[in-house]
C-alpha cells in the first residue's frame, strides 16, 4: 500500500516546514487528482494507521479534495472536463491528451490550534 509511504512523506514534508509546531497541526488537507492514483479511504486509513505509532498527531485530521481530470482541446481551444476517462473534447469530440488538471498531489492547507 503505498498510501502509507505518501502519508510518511507528508508528515516529513511538513516537520521541515514546521520545526517544533507538528504538534499543533490541526488539519491537513490535501488536494489529489483523479490521475494521482490515490484514494482518499485508503489515504484516510494509512493516515489512522500512522496515527497509532505516532501519537503526537493524535489531533489531528486529514482532509482529501479529489480534483476531476481535464484537458485542454488544441483544435476548439477549450478546457473541458474527462468523464468516464475518455481524453476527448466536450465540444468538438477529437481526442484530447493535454491534461491540464487531474494528476496532482498538493498539501493545499495546514491548519493550526491557534
């Protein structure tokens, strides 16, 4: 399961961010993409799992926002949004395989006790 390896990196992320504040974090909230290959139970279990063996996160949640795949049509000059993974423009209907969204994997927030 490499959820778990991702939380790990997440929590290293942030203690090089925050020195000596990890025990304050409150919230985190991540942002995936529906490419990223990663599921939000399955990120949402791995993060239960770390909080066991590590109990100065004890409070704090995790949060997971799944962005939807779109790409970018080079004959319309549109953005449009992939349904059912099918990389094909909304308007025009050619096939499309600029991703312009959809593949991400950002720590957008971190929100503290105070």
């Amino acid at each position: 399961m490499h959820e778990i390896s991702l939380v790990r990196n997440i929590f290293n992320t942030l203690e090089a961010e925050f020195p000596g504040k990890m025990d304050e974090i409150r919230g985190i909230y991540l942002t995936v993409g529906e490419l990223s290959n990663i599921q939000p139970l399955l990120m949402k279990s791995a993060f239960d799992a770390i909080l066991q063996d590590e109990p100065k996160f004890c409070k704090t949640i995790l949060h997971v926002d799944v962005l939807p795949i779109k790409v970018y049509c080079e004959h319309c000059s549109i953005e449009s949004e992939v349904g059912q993974y099918k990389f094909i423009c909304s308007q025009c209907g050619k096939p499309c395989g600029k991703v312009m969204q959809g593949e991400e994997m950002l720590i957008s927030k971190v929100e503290f006790e105070n």
